[in-house]
C-alpha cells in the first residue's frame, strides 16, 4: 500500500493501462503538451508520444466522435473531457452513438471508449463550469457511469472501465484531485461495474452518496459516532448500473436513509435513490427518506455563495439528526 | 442570392454528357473495358429495381419506412465500385446502391427497414458499417476509424482508405465541419462523399450555403471537386483517385457529387408540397441510367439483347425482393434486452427476469382461455 492522491492514483493508472495494452490511447483537448489542465495526463506524452496522446481541434463533439469511430476499428479510446460541463458539446456523440452503436449495429461493433471527465463545484468557476450533470448520462440505457470518491476505487475503476467493452463516463470530482488514500502497489484491483461499496458500517440510519459526497458522507458518520450515532455509509460507487440491492438491503437493516448529492434535488440521482428504498424497503422505513442537495440555482461564481449553495457536511448531519428524530430517537 | 447549378459550372467534373457522349478530361483518365461499363449498367438498373421494390413494399405495409435513391444510383454505383475490399464505408441510411456494391443482400437492408434487424450483415466482411440515422454524425466515425487506420500504419497500396457518405444538408451540421477540420490537421485517409441532392425533405441548397458545397473543403485545406453525380463513369473515376490519395497518405477529399432526389426524402413526406414539377422534369433529362445505356448502344459495346438479359433479370430480382422481404422473421419480445450492452449487466438481467415473468403470464392465461 502506497498513500497517494485520486489524482495520481488516476494517472498511474493510465499508464499501466497504456503499457499493458497497445491499443489504449489517450485522446482530447489539452491533454499532451500541457499534460491536461488538472494534470491527469502528466509526463504521458513524453513517454508515449503522439501516436498514444493525441492532442485534438478544441472541439468536444469531433474528438468523441472521433474517438467512437476509433473505437469501431478495435482501439481502446480513453478521453478526456475536461469538465463534465463540456461534454454538453458532444451529448449527441454520447447519447445517440456511444451508446446506441452496439444495439443500432445488431450486436456486431462494441464501442470500448471510457470517457474521463470531473465534475464539481466549489472550485470558484462560475455556473456553466461548475455542474453536476451525471444525472444526463445516467439515464440512457447503452452507457455505463462510474463516480468513484477516493484514490483506490479510482485506480480500480478506470481500469475497469478500460477493459470494458461498452462505453464508460468515468466520472471525476474537482475537489477530490488532491484528496489522498492508499492504493495498492503490486496488484491491479479491477472494480466489479455495478458494486456499491458499504463503506461503513452502522445501525442507526443509512447515509447514501456518491463521488465527492460519499467522501463527506463517512466524515458524518465518523464525527456522529462521536455523538453516539451509529450511520451506515453507502457509496454507491456506479451510477449505471445501480446496485439496488445493497442500498435496499441496508435500508431494512436501518429503518431511514439519507442521500447526500452534489447535484440539484429535483429529478435528481437522489430521487432514483429514494425511489428504489420506497420500492425495495417500504416496509421497514421509520421516517421518510430525506434528501440533501445543491440548492437549484445555476452556481454563484462568489465564494460565500457559491458555499451557500453547495451542500455540506453541516447541512448533511443536520438532515440525519431530523431524520432520527423523526424516528423518535430524540438526537442533538 | 446566387447559387452555381450544374450545368453553368465550369469545374464539375463530367466525363458523360446526358446524351451519352465521352469527353475525356485530363486530370480523370478513364480507365475501364467494356465489360466494366457494361457491369456499371447492370448494377444501376438492378439497384434502381430494389429501390423501385422497396417503395411499393413500403406502400403495402410491409416496411415501416423506406428512403428512396431514385436518381441517386451513379453517383452510389460509381463510387461503391471505386472501392477496394479492403476500404471501409460509413453510409447514411441512402446508400443501398453502394451497399449493393459491397455484396450486403438487399433483403438485409429491408430487414433494418422493416425492423425485423437491428444488425444483419458484418460490417468488417463487407467493409461496409451499418446504416446512420443521425444526420452526418458518421462522418466524424469515418474519420476517427481513418485515424486509427493511419496510427496501425494500414496505409499504401494494399491498405486501407475510408469512405464517409452523407448529403447537403448534413455539411451544415457541427459533426460534418469537426470531422472535415479533424480529418485535415490529421490528414486522415477519408474521403467525404457528399450527394448534394438539392433538397434536405423540404429544404433547398440555398438554405443550406451561400458557396459550392465542394469550396468548404479548401478552407480547411484538403482538396474538394464537384462531380457530375449522375455520369457514373466521371463518379467512378474521381472516387477512385480520392481513394487512392487517401491510401497513399495523402489525407482527405471532398467530393461533391452534384445529382438530384427524384423521390420523396422518405415514404413519410410527399415532395409535391415544397417544390415545383418543372424542376423534376429537368433533371430527367439527366438520367443516370439513360445515357449509360445510350452511350453503349452509340459504341456498340452492348446489344439490345444485353439490355433484355438485364431487364430480365431485374424482373427476377425484384421477385426475390419481394419474397424474401415476405419471409422476414419477426423478433422475439424478449430481445429487446440482447443488444443494449456488450457485457453482462445486472439492470439489464433484472428487466429481462422481470419481462419474461409478465410474458409468461400472459401464456398462463392463454392456456386457461383455451381450455
């Protein structure tokens, strides 16, 4: 074990990847000579020149164009999008090509393309740079999601997003670049798509998140546990495919969920979260399901705004203390 | 607003002449025997027959939709023929003449038309993708396969060009310019057939550009050349050099192949409502199958009994058309689920469970009912 940030733990993993398999390529704006503008890509170019890290036009909807059709030839395209703010540019590609070609070609031509891209506000980059629209690609059957929150299931999930034969969004976070774990050194743990993680255990209440908020998640539960309150941390892990089953199974254990989200409440991921707990453990809620979110508002690029916007590990607590009073178990 | 028609523009390509006269040009040699010209014959007639086949099967409910080529057969034909085995084409949803050319069954093209296929040829066998639907979108496929292409190192004589189809209107889509500037500053080995047919449904070309569509291609810095769509021979002719300088590194063409949409855009519209019966009744004057067929009868390269042989067997053709369209099988409820991902997955597996639980209901009842 190594510890290491999400950013290198990304990076590393590139490489390896690129060095196992001659067919990965790296493709984007940015990317080469200036090694990515969050340095994902860094040193890449000098090690495996042009023919490897392709650096394109400033155009999002021709490099993934592009890089599908390269994909259709048996390459292994991974891209990145900058922001996930940018992929809006190249929407059609993802949704009517990326994810359409195998089903709209018989079954015959697989699309084995990993789109990388972070999303994430706080950063101070105003409201069209600063979006959480996952959401957008979760929805569309043909895709697969994957929003990992620390370095380790960064590593494990890109690669194996790579090695997988259908397109992959790789989703990443601004505000977890710099956010450090430890990864292991010698093995190369490949993700199982679709696995939520339990990454804490407890008995009080579930708390749900994904991607940066799974992270703020278990500092909840670790500092509620000072107070005696015993939360369940969920990080969902995979957007598409959603393990249902895992949320659902620590729900009964529980009797009441929260779901912490970086993106706006309504039609949010929590809503398909809250969704599936009605479906799956009606039964066995004690209170409703609460859901924590940015507020609806594009981003405010001020930085007391912009934090007023964003949910928080206050406002995360504050909502699993209502939800256990509600319950009945009186709390702080 | 001016706009250039075909036949007061002085660089169109045309080795034809709608009365079936040869002009030698001397940047397009022609390089063909008689036999070939003969078999560009057989496969325009032929192609139009399916074309023809699949209109009425269409009107009898046999196909859901059907985007008719009628008048567009020389420029598929002759550029389907300019092909190697080794080429690879991103068609639109028109291409069944080039499709014919690369010896997919026209009945695998009904198949996707009647919905009863999502799939139907291999598109590596054939060199030959499967059908677009989304306006010029395959032109940036093309062009990252073309750069793929060149990163394996796949060029030269042997190796392999790739050809991207699509028509007017799709050259004012972001896709279609993104893919012209990445194919330039890669000099990917493309070539980007434009069938200008004039009309986008109900949208004429001077909606679409205030220039000739085959000027775009040098303010990206590749070479672009207007042909005369319907002279199958100048088609063949100018694809082939495309082709040929895109194997050879050279990088991309534009070919703007100037023709006409004789039929609807597709069975859904009728064009009667947005343009004029005189301008139809021009361009029958420039039928592509007229003045190959005069030019063979004037050269004594064919007989009229080769002209009856064909027409014979067009006759046979659109008979197997029909039947084996008849024949079709309908899918299964269930393979709604079988081509979404590539790899196993779980959302997939639980509304395929799920479904077949509901399926098997109904077969429940059935029986009850029966009895």
């Amino acid at each position: 074990m190594s510890v290491i940030t999400y950013r290198q733990a990304l990076r590393d993993t590139l490489r390896a990847e690129m060095l196992r398999d001659e067919d990965v390529f790296l493709i984007g704006e940015e990317i080469g000579v200036f090694e990515g503008s969050y340095k994902i890509t860094e040193g890449l170019l000098k090690e495996f020149g042009e023919r490897r890290v392709r650096d394109t036009p400033i155009a999002e909807e021709g490099f993934v164009g592009t890089a599908i059709g390269a994909a259709m030839l048996g390459l292994r395209p991974v891209v990145e999008v900058m922001t996930i703010n940018f992929s809006l540019l190249a929407i059609d590609q993802i949704v009517n090509h990326a994810a359409k070609v195998y089903g709209m070609f018989g079954g015959q031509t697989s699309v084995p393309m990993v789109i990388r891209t972070p999303g994430g506000g706080g950063q101070q980059l105003g409201a069209t740079h600063s979006q959480n629209i996952e959401l957008f690609y979760s929805f569309i059957p043909g895709l697969k999601v994957l929003a990992p929150s620390g370095p380790a299931d960064a590593a494990a999930m890109l690669r194996a997003a790579i090695r997988d034969n259908d397109p992959v969004l790789l989703l990443e976070n601004l505000g977890l670049y710099n956010s450090k774990g430890e990864v292991p050194e010698d093995d190369e743990p490949v993700a199982e798509i679709g696995r939520a993680a339990v990454s804490r255990e407890g008995s009080d209440i579930t708390l749900i998140g994904y991607s940066r908020m799974a992270s703020v998640a278990t500092q909840v539960a670790q500092s509620l546990a000072e107070e005696d309150i015993s939360v369940e941390v969920i990080d969902l892990r995979s957007l598409r495919p959603l393990d249902r089953e895992t949320i659902v199974e620590s729900v009964c254990k529980t009797g009441s969920a929260v779901i912490a989200e970086d993106d706006w409440l309504t039609y949010g991921i929590g809503a398909e979260i809250a969704a599936t707990i009605q479906e799956g453990a009606f039964d066995f809620l004690d209170a409703p399901v609460r859901r924590v979110a940015m507020a609806e508002v594009p981003l405010p690029y001020a930085k007391p705004l912009e934090s007023a916007a964003l949910p928080s590990a206050e406002s995360v607590t504050t909502a699993v203390k209502e939800t256990l009073n509600a319950v009945g178990r009186r709390v702080g | 607003m001016h706009y250039t028609t075909a036949h007061e523009d002085t660089e169109l390509i045309q080795l034809l002449t709608p009365d079936g006269e040869l002009r030698e040009h001397p940047d397009y040699p022609l390089d063909i025997s008689a036999a070939e010209v003969r078999g560009l014959y057989r496969d325009l007639v032929l192609v139009r027959r399916i074309d023809t086949e699949a209109v009425a099967l269409q009107r009898q409910g046999e196909l859901g939709l059907w985007a008719s080529l009628l008048g567009q057969e020389a420029a598929q034909v002759g550029s389907g023929r300019a092909l190697r085995a080794n080429d690879m084409v991103f068609p639109s949803y028109r291409e069944h003449g080039v499709a014919w050319c690369r010896d997919v069954d026209p009945w695998e093209l009904l198949g996707l038309f009647r919905g009863v296929t999502n799939g139907g040829w291999d598109p590596n066998e054939h060199g030959f993708q499967l059908y677009t639907i989304v306006i010029g979108t395959q032109n940036l496929h093309a062009t990252g396969y073309a750069m793929g292409v060149q990163r394996d190192g796949a060029l030269g004589d042997d190796g392999t060009a790739v050809i991207s189809y699509f028509g007017d209107g799709a050259t004012s889509q972001g896709d279609t310019n993104e893919a012209f500037n990445f194919a330039a500053v890669n000099n990917a080995p493309v070539v980007f057939f434009c069938q200008n047919n004039q009309w986008a449904i109900s949208e004429p070309l001077e909606r679409q550009a205030r220039v000739p569509l085959y000027q775009r291609a040098l303010g990206y810095g590749f070479p672009g050349v207007r042909i005369d769509g319907n002279d199958v021979l100048a088609t063949l002719a100018v694809t082939r050099r495309a082709l040929r300088s895109a194997r050879e590194g050279q990088g991309p063409t534009l070919i703007e192949a100037f023709t006409y949409r004789m039929g609807a855009h597709t069975t859904n519209d009728d064009p009667t409502r947005y343009r004029v019966s005189a301008e139809i009744d021009e361009w029958k004057q420039r039928d592509p199958i007229l003045r190959l067929r005069a030019y063979l009868a004037n050269q004594g390269m064919a007989t009229d009994t080769f002209f009856a042989e064909v027409d014979t067997e067009a006759d046979q053709l659109g008979e197997r058309v029909r039947d084996e369209c008849r024949a079709l099988a309908d899918p299964e409820p269930l393979d709604i689920f079988r081509e979404v991902y590539a790899e196993p997955n779980s959302h997939i597996d639980r509304q395929r469970a799920d479904f077949a639980e509901y399926l098997a209901s109904f077969e429940d009842a059935g029986v009850t009912e029966g009895r």
